[in-house]
C-alpha cells in the first residue's frame, strides 16, 4: 500500500475542531479537520487516516482523543 493510501475514519466532534488538532499535534498525532473535506455546509470533524495503526496504538489514539475531548 502506498503511504497516502488506506482506510480513513470521520469522528464527528462538538468541539472546536481547531483546538482538538492543536492538542492531539502536541501528543504527536497528525489529524484533519473534516470541514476541509466536506460539501456543503460546515461540520465539526476529524479526519483520522487509521489504516497504519495497530490495536495498542489505536487505543493509544482513542485514550488521547478522548482526553482532548473533555478539556
């Protein structure tokens, strides 16, 4: 599979997109906000390109995100 290939996940957020980016770049995670993919009207996402992490790294992920989220 080619590096900018693979299975991409959209996590609808409530909060600001901006700074969820922000945190999880600080936590050494790389993230999109989804408005930049979508059509239409704006949305409050992440685009989380999932198709290199493993099952520890993926919980690993979840557990950041979540903490994110609740700040």
């Amino acid at each position: 599979m080619a590096p900018c290939d693979g299975l991409n996940v959209w996590i609808p957020i409530t909060a600001n997109p901006d700074s969820v980016v922000e945190n999880l770049a600080h936590q050494g995670w790389l993230v999109r906000r989804g408005d930049v993919f979508a059509i239409g009207s704006p949305v409050r996402a992440l685009r989380v390109t999932a198709s290199g992490l493993d099952a520890a790294v993926s919980k690993r992920f979840v557990r950041e995100l979540r903490g994110c989220l609740q700040e």
